[in-house]
C-alpha cells in the first residue's frame, strides 16, 4: 500500500491514508516518510475520508467492518482493492510483472537496478525497499522514472496476480505457500496467458512445466542447458556470491544460491529489455540490496548478525542456508506471522527447516504473530518446536522474544551467525537492531 501511494503522489495524485498501526504507535518511521513524501496520514479512525475523497483502497487484510470502509460506503465513495489498482496502473505502461512464490521483493530490486544502470529510467513497485533508495530518506519501495517502464512484484498469495497483462512476466518458482500447488499453478498459468513475453525458472520442477519459450527461460540446476540463460560455477565466500552466465562474470554482495537465482533471473528479464550481459554484471556489482533481505547488520564480538524478512517454509530454508558458509553453527530464530498461514504450513516448515539444518545448527522461535482481525488461535510456535525437536535437530521455544537473546546466550560463541526471521511486523527492524547492541 505504501508503494502504490507513493508513486501515485510522485505522478500528480493527491494521497492520504491510514493504518491500524497509526493508531497503536506500531507504524515505526514509515509515517514520518509517507508524510515528508506529502502523503497524509490519519489514524484509523474515519477522519480521512470526507465527500471529496474520489477513491478509497484497501488492501485484502482490511475488512468490511473498519470504520473508513463503512464511512466510504455511506458517503458513495468508490472502494477497489489494492491490487485492482495495481492492475490499472501496470496497464498504462510497459510492465515488467515479476511473480513466484519467493524472491519477487529482490528479484524487483536487482531488475529495476540494472534497468537504471542501462539508462532505461523505469519506475518500481515493489514489497520492500531498496537500500539505495533507503538511503536518500525514501521508504524505498517505490521510485517514479521518466520512461514507460514499470517493474512491479506481482503477488499470489490473494490471487490477485492473474489481473495483470505484462509485457514481460517472468516466474520465478512455485512451491506451496498461502495455497495449494494445484491452485497455485492454475494462478501461474493464468499469468503466464496474459503476458506478451513469459520467462520462467526451468530449475524448479512446477514452473517450468509453464514454459512457452526456452531461450526466454532461465535455470541454475544445470538439467535443461538449453536455457537461453544458465547460471553456474557458484562461490560464495562470506556474504558475497559469484557466478558466470554465458561466460560472463558475475560478482554481487549478497549471500546464497537462491540469490544467484534471483539475479539470473534479473539479467534475462532485462535482457528481454535491450540490457547486455556484461551491462547487467556491471549494474549488480553495485547492488546494494533490499530492507531485511540478509541484511548483515554487523559481527560484534566474533558473532554476525543477520536480519531477514523469510516467512514461509522454503524462504526460512534459504536464509539459514546463506548463513552457513559464514558460519560454524548458524543460530536461526524466527516469528511466525498469522496462525491461519502457520497452521497451514505446518508440515512444511517442520520438514523445510529441518531439512537445512546441520547438526551444529539450532532454530528458536517465538510465538506467533498476531496483527488483529479475526482468526482463531489454535496452533503455537511451540508446535512447530516439537515437531523438529522430535527430528532429532536442535530446537527451542521462547514464547517471549523479548527473552530470546537471554536464554540463547549460553549457546551463542564466536564464529556464529545469529540469524533474525520474520515477516508482517513492523517492529522486528527494531528488534533485531536491539538484538546486535545488546549481543
């Protein structure tokens, strides 16, 4: 939400908003940004609709019953979801939708870079903030260029992905998260029927069953060469990867093999877009990153420490995997979010974390998240705990994370990695930062 109203602010458009957050002190600096921006912010409490509000949007997470909805209807006011409006703006220019079940936020980030880097002027929305962008004041996940084109995540998760005809659809991966694979291929295949240009990830065995066109695609795997774009000869030595695509050298500051995916799948988008090889190497050598994507937030004491914003199972997997190479014992802890979702992926976090883990390595984790609205609370962290606990890994629940680094000390020696995981609550930046300070 806050990446569509910045770049409908940065075309001319007058915004406000409001959050739950707003009215519970949560919402972090993201207030004050959206405001310097000259978006207005209200609390969630009705005050910013009036009769000259044109439109109102919510996003899926707001129900019918919030108060700025029932003002909206009482006053006649249009209400479209976020994601129509995303639709309608990715329709008025020449659009890059990147979909996939993870690595969209970073994906975006690394394709609107070298899309820059090439003098292309794109705009960008996207689900997390560039530090380039971070560090010009900017919450950093939208930006407004002078050309007609748009990069944009595409998400899944609400379906809403099938309402955009892209230019350029590129599939990143399919694996079960929110839903089912059999709907999620249906969604994806939708996707892949709107787009004028498809490219997918032919490493991963769902997407690549959506295939149209071989020389478009891109793998990493090695098992179908015939790619237009092959990653391979992998390194990563500390938090930096290198690699080579067709002979070309690839060196970037990030950490992991699914970020190598990422960027190949960056390079053959763009290629699609003019941008050469060596164009593209040169941009992703100055990549800065995106907001808690393996964001190194320093190594105090001989002990790194990393913040993350993986989610579900596979994302949770990869991030401790980045970590290993750095690392003797990775100590990973994470905050599940939502216990609809979590319930849900039970299973899968149990066998996807497990399966990660070396027999050094621990995972911790505390209890759910919970950001309001109605559900029912009928699973605990502690489940998931006991679950690979009874795998025979190292596993511990602390229902308080407050109490995390207290109870993890004893365990925590130098040359370790202390790997910080969750998504959906704006307060984990600020935690995992007091974390660093008082390790």
């Amino acid at each position: 939400m806050s990446a569509i109203a910045q770049y409908l602010q940065g075309t001319g458009r007058r915004v406000s908003g409001s959050d739950r957050f707003f009215n519970e002190g949560k919402a972090g600096d993201i207030k004050n940004k959206l405001e310097a921006e000259g978006i207005k912010c209200y609390l969630q409490d009705g005050s910013g609709i009036s009769p000259e509000t044109d439109l109102v949007v919510a996003s899926t997470a707001i129900e019918d019953t919030v108060i700025e909805i029932k003002k909206a209807k009482e006053l006649g006011i249009p209400i479209i979801k976020r994601s129509e409006l995303l639709a309608l703006i990715a329709a008025s220019k020449k659009t890059i939708a990147v979909g996939g079940t993870s690595g969209k936020s970073t994906t975006t980030a690394m394709l609107f870079d070298i899309m820059t880097y090439a003098g292309l002027s794109p705009s960008i929305i996207s689900g997390a903030g560039l530090v380039s962008l971070i560090k010009k004041g900017k919450i950093g996940n939208a930006f407004v260029g002078s050309s007609e084109w748009l990069v944009i995540e595409a998400d899944e998760s609400d379906g809403s992905i099938v309402q955009y005809h892209p230019a350029i659809g590129l599939l990143l991966n399919i694996e079960k998260d929110h839903k089912e694979l059999d709907e999620l291929m249906k969604i994806f295949e939708t996707f892949r029927n709107n787009s004028d240009i498809f490219i997918v990830n032919q490493s991963n065995e769902y997407s690549r069953k959506l295939s149209v066109n071989l020389t478009n695609d891109f793998e990493t795997g090695g098992k179908n060469s015939d790619a237009g774009f092959l990653a391979e000869h992998f390194l990563q030595k500390g938090f930096h990867i290198s690699f080579k695509i067709d002979n070309e050298d690839f060196a970037i500051n990030v950490a992991g093999r699914h970020n190598m995916e990422n960027a190949v799948a960056a390079v053959a988008a763009a290629a699609q877009a003019g941008v050469s090889l060596k164009t593209a190497s040169e941009a992703l050598s100055h990549y800065e990153g995106i907001y808690r994507r393996c964001q190194v937030l320093g190594n105090k004491n001989g002990v790194w420490v990393v913040d993350d914003f993986a989610h579900n199972p596979v994302k949770c997997a990869a991030a401790i995997r980045s970590c290993q190479p750095v690392a003797d014992k990775v100590i990973a802890w994470f905050q599940p979010h939502g216990y609809i979702p979590t319930k849900f992926l039970r299973a899968d976090f149990v066998k996807e974390i497990y399966e990660a883990l070396r027999p050094q390595d621990e995972i911790w984790m505390s209890e759910i998240f919970y950001a309001g609205g109605t559900t029912t609370k009928d699973i605990s962290a502690e489940d998931l705990i006991n679950d690979i606990k009874a795998q025979g890994k190292n596993a511990y629940f602390v229902a308080d994370r407050n109490l995390f680094l207290e109870t993890a000390r004893p365990h925590i020696q130098e040359g370790n990695v202390v790997l910080l995981m969750g998504a959906r609550d704006p307060s984990l930046e600020a935690f995992s930062k007091t974390i660093f300070e008082d390790l």
